[in-house]
C-alpha cells in the first residue's frame, strides 16, 4: 500500500463534474483507491461516494492506493486532484505531497 496527501483546489470542492473526472480517473487502475476526509473514508471509483462527502476547497485528503499498479494510480490520482480536476485552476507544489 502507498499513500499521499493532497489539497482540493477546486472553488466549489468536489462537486459533480469534478467527482465524475477524479472517478474517471480512479477506475483506470486495478488497485483499490481510497481517499480520506476527516474520519470519513471515501472510495475513489463511485462517484455518489466521492460527492457525498461533501469535499471543500482547501480540504486535505489522504489519498491509499493497493494493488497492482498502485504507484501509478497514487501519482494519477494526487496529480489530478491538484490540478483541479480539468476545472482550470491554478495550484502550486505545496498543494501534493508524496
């Protein structure tokens, strides 16, 4: 298992299409993904679960990966997220950390 922490950059936090692009993301891999908020742990590939959790801008999630290709998936799904999910948002290095 891997894991990092990276900060949600996005105005409006995770909502519909940023969870649909972050759950896009995560079923590309064979490893089981999770993110953490809080005490609330949150499976990457289901969408109702990702905006359920009611992710806001500046929230910090741990990000696990286990599985197979569970390097790759870390790094996908960490960059991704402090991009901003294909909502154009700026970020800097401070907002990932592996």
């Amino acid at each position: 298992m891997v894991e990092g922490e990276v900060t949600v950059v996005n105005d409006a936090g995770l909502h519909l299409r940023p969870a649909g692009v972050l759950t896009k993301t995560a079923v590309q891999f064979k490893s089981d993904i999770f993110l953490y908020h809080g005490d609330r742990k949150i499976i990457a590939k289901s969408v109702l679960n990702v905006m359920a959790a009611g992710v806001q801008k500046g929230a910090k999630l741990r990000v696990t990966c286990e599985g197979p290709d569970e390097q790759e998936a870390l790094h996908t799904v960490i960059e991704a997220i402090s991009t901003g999910l294909g909502e154009g948002v700026s970020y800097s290095d401070k907002d990932r950390l592996f």
